[in-house]
C-alpha cells in the first residue's frame, strides 16, 4: 500500500492527515509506504524573518516532522526544477506536469489533497485552492503517458500503464463553515505522534500563527502546553463539522476525480473508520451511483 498526500505548505499535512497515516503505519506496518508532498517553497509566511530564511527553516522543520513521521518527503517542482512560490500558487502547465510528474512516479494507491470551495461565500487561501484544482485538472492525465512529455521528454515509443489513485480531500480550515466530510477516522491513538511532528513547526505555530491572528492561537510556550492548545483546535473542528466526539478525529472526502473506489474497499483499507460518526449510507449510494452499480 502506498499513499501520498500533497499540500500547499509546511504543516498542512500535520494538520490534516498525520494522525490517519500514522494509524495506516500502525496497522501495515513495513506494507505502507507514505509520502508527503509540499507544493510551495515556504518563504511567504513570516512577520520578521527574511523570505529566505524562511523557506530554509520551514524545510528543516519539515524534514524533522518527517524523522518523527517515518514518511518519506519531497517538495514540488517545476520542469524547470523551481520550486513554486508561495502565497501565488496558480494552476499552469508546469503546476499541471510538476504533479504529474510526482504522482506517476510514486504510483500511490490514495492521495490525499485539499478541497475545492463548494460555495462563493467560503473562504479561501490561494495556494489550496490552486492545488485542489490543479490535481482535479490533472486527475485524468496520469495514465496518459505522453501528456507531459513536453515538459519531461520521455521515449513516446515504450509506455507502461500507470496505476491511477483514488483521490481524497482533507479537511481546510481555510474554509471554515463549508467544510464537510464522508467518513470520520479515529486518530487518538495518534494524538501525542501529531503533537511531536506539529512542534516541529516552531516558526509557524510559535511564531507565524499567533502574529497572523485567525488560527485562534496564543504563545505556546512548551510541548505540553501545544497539546492542550492542539487538542482544542481538534474540538473545535469537530464542532464545526457537527462531530459529536472528545476524541482526535480526521475527516475525508471521497472525490470521483481519480479511480472511484468500491465502498468495500475504502472500508477495509482505511484504518480506525467511525462509522457511527461518518456518513457511510450516504457515501455508499454515491459510489454506487457513480460506479454505475
């Protein structure tokens, strides 16, 4: 099993989906093979440190997530080799063959990503919504071998088919109050391995997040101290979702924009699915309906 998840920016993934690939990790153990994947080059989000700077120590930080992780990890880059920039993200060629690129290389079974806005009135952060649209656009292009060859000449002459993901959206606080979900996964167990790997992130959750004001965050101060402050915004999502749980929770969208899954098979691959808390019925019906079944 393999599985991948890709975001705009240093942390995303810790705030999204860490809990549910360390329980995958728990329940696999050696079969799983987990990757992130970070789009952006970090330099934009600070209030003192220079732009360079910056994106130097959000890497490191990243890097020290993925040692407490056990994830494998790589930043997005262009057919130029740039990284992209943050805080401008746009959906081009280049994003478009960069991603690509990546998911064809790694040939995950699920990719996790962030959601497009349903609505106008939901809020928005520019480098998430490009990403959700980029991979949506290029969803269809991995299994076309030649559709990015310009970009990444290739021999157009031998091609092997290339597996094609199914591909789910994660949770965006970006987004709040247009946020919903398919199936809920229990990440409790996993709670003190997301607080580790999320303090490694000390220039955005010490730094960055207090001084930018709506993330709802004073100074931290000590690990323990981040855990309480953690463990809030976890209830705090909950509610917003209507998640009646005092345990850490994840939540999932199922999308049709890579393979459409079996329900079956999303049930016995996911690990900790409360299916009490999910929305299962409704998740079955659709794929059903979808997989013309």
């Amino acid at each position: 099993m393999k599985i991948l998840s890709i975001h705009a920016h240093f942390d995303d993934y810790e705030f999204t989906a860490a809990g549910t690939f360390e329980m995958w990790k728990r329940k696999l153990g050696g079969q799983l093979r987990a990757k992130v994947i970070v789009c952006t080059d970090g330099k934009a989000g600070h209030q003192f440190r220079p732009r360079h700077e910056t994106g130097k120590i959000r890497l490191q930080e990243q890097l020290a997530s993925a040692k407490i992780g056990g994830y494998e990890f790589e930043q997005l880059r262009y057919p130029n080799g740039q990284v992209p920039r943050e805080a401008c993200l746009q959906v081009t060629t280049d994003l478009l063959a960069a991603l690509w690129k990546a998911v064809r290389d790694f040939e995950p079974d699920y990719v996790f990503c962030p959601p497009l806005p349903a609505e106008s009135l939901a809020g928005i952060h520019v480098d998430h919504v490009a990403v959700a649209e980029a991979m949506r656009k290029v969803a269809y292009m991995i299994n076309v071998p030649h559709a990015f060859t310009p970009e990444f000449p290739a021999d157009e002459t031998k091609s092997e088919p290339c597996k094609v993901p199914v591909i789910l959206n994660v949770y965006d606080g970006y987004m709040s109050g247009a946020n919903s979900f398919d199936f809920v996964v229990d990440v409790e167990e996993a709670f003190p391995d997301i607080c580790r790997m999320s303090w490694c992130h000390q220039s955005q959750i010490a730094e960055w997040l207090p001084w930018v004001g709506r993330h709802n965050l004073g100074q931290v101060g000590s690990l323990d101290n981040w855990s309480k402050m953690l463990r809030q915004r976890f209830e705090r999502r909950a509610h917003e979702l209507g998640i009646q749980s005092k345990r850490a929770v994840e939540v999932f969208t199922v999308s049709a924009w890579g393979e459409v899954p079996s329900f079956k098979q999303l049930v016995t691959d996911f690990p900790k699915v409360l299916a009490n808390k999910s929305n299962l019925a409704r998740l079955k019906r659709r794929l059903a309906r979808w997989r013309n079944q």
